[in-house]
C-alpha cells in the first residue's frame, strides 16, 4: 500500500490508455512526420543551401522534438478527464496515494513518446537523416530526449490540471506544435526575423535541439548541452511544483 | 475496533445502544464564498442502519457528503466514522468507506473486469486475488456478461452498479451513495434498490442522499430532511408522515363533490362519518383512505414542495 505499487497500476492504466487510443498515438506520430515530409521534400532543396547541408539532418532533431512534445501535450486533457469526470474524487476517498494518478499519466507519456520518437527517426532515416553519434552520444540523445519529454509532459499535466474545460486542456496540443517555429527547429537563428532572433536563440527548446544536433553529428557542444541540461532541470522542478500544488488544491474544491 | 471487521455485530454498550455510531456529526458547517452550505448539521446513524438524507437541490447534500468522505474539511464542527475522526484521521477513515457519487467515476477505456482489477490492486491484493474478487463482484451486480466490454460502453445503470461494485472490493462497513438513482429509469432504480436492500442485511451502514421521497420510503430506516443546509426533521418515514397529519377520508359524493375528512385510523370514526352521511341524505359514491405521504411531509416540513427535477450538472 505504499506509493510505488500504486504508481506503478496506474502507469500500466495510463499505458493501457494509449495503447486503445491509437488514434491519438497514430496523430502523435503522423503529424510530426508529415510537417517533416513536408519540409523535407517540398522546400528541402531550397533549404539544403540555408543550412549549409543535408536539410534532413538538419531538421530531424526539432521534428523529434515537434513529436515528444505533441505527444506529451495529450497528458494535458487526459489528466483533466480524470479530474473532471470524478476519476482521483474516488481515488481520493480510497486508502492509497492519490497522486500516483499523475505519476501513471507522466511515466507512461515518457514510454509512448520515445517510442513513437524513435518511429520518427526511422522515418527520418529513409529521408536521408545520417547520424553519425558513437554509442555513448546516442545513450545522451536517448537520456536527453527522455528528459525533454519528462519535463514537457510536467507542464502540460499543470496545464491539463489548471485548464477549466477539455477545450482549454486541449489547446496545450497547439502550443506543443507550433512552439518549435520559434526555435531552430526548422530555420537557424540567423534567418529568422529580428524580432524572433533574440527569443529563439535563447529559448530552451533551441538549446536541446543544438544539443540533440551536436550529439547527432557526433559533435556535441559541452556548453550547450550545459545550459539545455540547466533549463530542463528549472523547468521541470517548477513544473512539478506547480502540478503538485495544483493537483493539492483541485482536492479542496 | 470492535466495528472495523464486524459489521454485523456492533458491540452494544451496556444500555443496549451501539457502542459506537457508525456516522456521527456535530455543528457541521461549510460555506463557499457568502453562501452557507450547511449550517449546523448533527447527525448520530447506528452500525447498519440505512440512512436517508432527503433533500431538494442545492439542499447541501453533496457537500456534507464531500465532508464525511474526507474529501473536504468543515469550517467548523466534527465528524467521525466508527469513532475515527475525519479531519485528524483521514486515513483511517479511508479504510472503513466507500463513496458511489453522482457521476459514476469509472474508467471508460477500460473493461468492467479491468476496472475492478485495478482498484483491487490499488487496494494492495495481488493479480490473482484482484480477479476473484472482480468476478465475484461482476456476478453478485449481474455484469458478469459485461465482463469484457469496455466501461464507455456501458448504459448509465451499468456503470453505477459497477461503480457501487468498485467500492465494495474490499467490503467496507459504511458506504455513502450520493443520489444512487438520478437520472435512472425505472427498472435500473429497482436494481438498485435491490443492492442497497442486501447491503442492509449483510449490516452495513448505507448512507444516501435523494431527492426522491419514495426512495426514501423505501429504502430508509431513517430519513433527515435537509434543507438550506440544516436538518429540519428526522425519524422514520412513518414518524415523518405522522408530523405531518393523521390520515384522512376522501369521499365522493353522488353529485360529484369530493369532500376530506380527517380520521385517526379508527374504524368507529369511519363508521360515524359514512352513518352522518347516510343521514343527511346524501348518498356517497366511493370513498378512499389517504394516509400522508412523504410529500405532504416534505411540503409541512420545509414551507415548499421536494423538486424531483434532475441535477442540472
């Protein structure tokens, strides 16, 4: 009856969930695939010459990303229904820890998502993606992936948790795929807008994309991987705060 | 402790009173913004007494029941389940309730049978043990068939009985039912009220609200009318009625004229009624006797009629 046993029924609940929504799973995965065809193939050839290289090389770690974090955004209206349809009300009336609801929906988001991550990569590699990573950087791109998609889902089980309706605990899904437009994902930061230039440079997303890059191409840049390893960590401790307080409080109503 | 395990047999104190209420509350007060929710609710239910809180909406009911499932606290006043106290001792009295509220919190992606697995597991049984006494329970609230079908296909019946079924995997002494039936149709309530019926005599406690006054009548040992947060009457559904009135003579008049009049349940009064009749010459057609009903009561009791509408959430 301690937490851990508790969490670990509902990751397998959460688990479950995925597995008989492949509809949402399928999106998840085609969506990012698409947007990369899309680039890849429609303005690839005029890209090519952007970022002085192969596009798809070039792209493939921002569409990784697109998906983790499209796919984790469905954390948001998942923790809502459970909240908003009495699901944790009876958790909370039974002897157990009722959090572990949360923990099920967080670690389960971080298994799909790798999976369907890795799905996107071999789509990428029929592109024409060519990593050239040892071992070792690949266990980095793998743990750093994890992480984004770990703290990514935090934030969106805060938002599904603040969110006052499924509209509102839907819309995570709409930040989660335009917010790498405004990274490196697609463009590097010397072609962007000026306005944008200072923003994308600097935002977390871009550092775990160069990270992902640098370690992709087997040329990780120790500083970046640094400070794309620092935001991760401030932003999900205050992610989890904040859903633990939130998750707290949505207990008083 | 004498409680915990036996709801059957409540240890009775000397006077030959239950040792120990299974639901008791004194000065329950809640507010929400400048609205008072409940203002000064007492109550003191026996171990394995069926206990009805009648009430119209926004009466307060759902709130008080919030309050003795540990979901929410009081502003002021205390509660206890079988002596454990709600406030200081949660946990415990986590472990002695069940709850099936309004809206059947089951999971729709998953089956009957997974469902009641995994709040088994929860629980802290094992696989094996989980799915005996899933199938027992799928058995004894006939779902059995629907074993394998997935919650979000069930019909609102189906899902309340699984609801109820969920709650009672580790066969709690007190179970609170927040309107069981709103919402159902007939045949579903009568279920329905079958299952509370059992529950009673394997004696356990049931506490539930309605808004129904003959589920009330029917299921009840006693019933507390709540109203604008406070309990304006309580007894049995016979004490209620009696409050209310004694019963009455309805006789229809050749000419058509219906006339009331009121009796004791005496047959001397009836004979004396007919007889004056007979003599004033005028002929009567048919007669019947009324007793008051829970509605009469509710009307007497509380200044306006019970509302029987459904829950607008």
């Amino acid at each position: 009856m301690t937490a851990l046993p508790a969490s670990i029924v509902f990751t397998r609940r959460s688990v479950v969930h995925s597995l008989r929504n492949l509809d949402s799973l399928v999106t998840a995965i085609v969506a990012p695939v698409a947007i990369m065809l899309l680039f890849v193939t429609v303005f690839g050839a005029a890209l090519d010459t952007t970022v002085g290289g192969a596009y798809a090389d070039y792209v493939t770690p921002g569409v990784m990303l697109l998906c983790a974090g499209f796919g984790a955004a469905l954390t948001a209206t998942a923790i809502h229904a459970d909240v908003s349809k009495g699901f944790v009300e009876r958790l909370r009336t039974m002897p157990i820890r009722a959090s572990g609801v949360i923990f099920g929906h967080v670690f389960a988001s971080v298994l799909r998502n790798l999976v369907s991550t890795a799905a996107v990569m071999l789509v990428a590699v029929a592109l024409g993606f060519r990593p050239t990573a040892s071992p070792a950087q690949w266990i980095g791109i793998a743990g750093l992936l994890a992480a984004y998609i770990l703290v990514f889902t935090l934030i969106a089980a805060a938002w599904g948790l603040a969110a006052k309706s499924v509209d509102s605990a839907g819309m995570f899904s709409f930040i989660a795929l335009f917010l790498p437009y405004l990274s490196t994902a697609f463009i590097p930061v010397e072609r962007l807008p000026d306005f944008l230039e200072g923003f994308a440079a600097h935002q977390p997303l871009t550092l775990v994309i160069e990270s992902l890059r640098g370690l992709a191409t087997g040329e990780p840049d120790t500083a970046t991987l640094l400070r794309a390893g620092i935001w991760l960590a401030a932003l999900g401790l205050a992610a989890a705060i904040l859903t633990t307080t939130l998750f707290r409080r949505a207990a008083k109503r | 402790m004498t409680t915990r395990t036996a709801p059957h047999g409540a240890a009775l104190a000397s006077d030959g009173r239950p040792a120990q209420p299974a639901i008791a509350a004194s000065g329950l007060r809640k507010r929400y913004g400048d609205r008072e929710v409940l203002a000064g609710v007492d109550l003191d239910i026996p171990p394995g007494q069926v206990f009805a809180l009648l009430g119209p909406n926004g009466a307060g009911k759902t709130t008080l029941i919030r309050i003795l499932t540990t979901l929410t606290g009081p502003d002021a006043g205390t509660a206890a389940v079988l002596g454990h106290d709600l406030v200081r001792a949660p946990a415990r009295v986590r472990k002695l309730i069940s709850v099936t509220g309004q809206y059947a919190s089951v999971d729709e992606e998953l089956t009957g049978m997974e469902n009641l697995v995994m709040i088994g597991r929860l629980l802290g049984r094992r696989k094996r043990a989980a799915a005996e006494r899933a199938e027992e329970l799928l058995a004894e609230f006939d779902l059995a068939d629907a074993a394998k079908r997935r919650v979000g296909l069930y019909s609102g019946g189906m899902r309340r009985r699984l609801d109820l079924a969920a709650g009672l995997i580790d066969a709690p002494p007190v179970i609170f039912l927040d309107e069981p039936t709103t919402g159902m149709d007939t045949r579903s309530r009568g279920a329905l009220w079958n299952v509370v019926a059992r529950l009673a005599s394997q004696g356990r406690t049931v506490f539930l609200t309605t808004q129904y006054l003959e589920e009330a009548d029917a299921l009840a040992d006693r019933i507390a009318v709540l109203d604008r947060g406070a309990i304006v009457a309580s007894g049995s559904a016979a004490e209620l009625k009696r409050r209310v009135g004694t019963e009455s003579i309805e006789l229809v008049l050749d000419d058509g004229t219906v006339v009331r009049e009121t009796t004791d349940g005496d047959p001397e009064r009836l004979r004396e009624v007919l007889n004056r009749y007979h003599r004033e010459g005028r002929a009567v057609r048919t007669y019947a006797v009324k007793t008051p009903t829970l509605d009469d009561a509710f009307l007497t009791l509380t200044g306006h009629a019970a509302t029987t509408e459904e829950s607008p959430r």
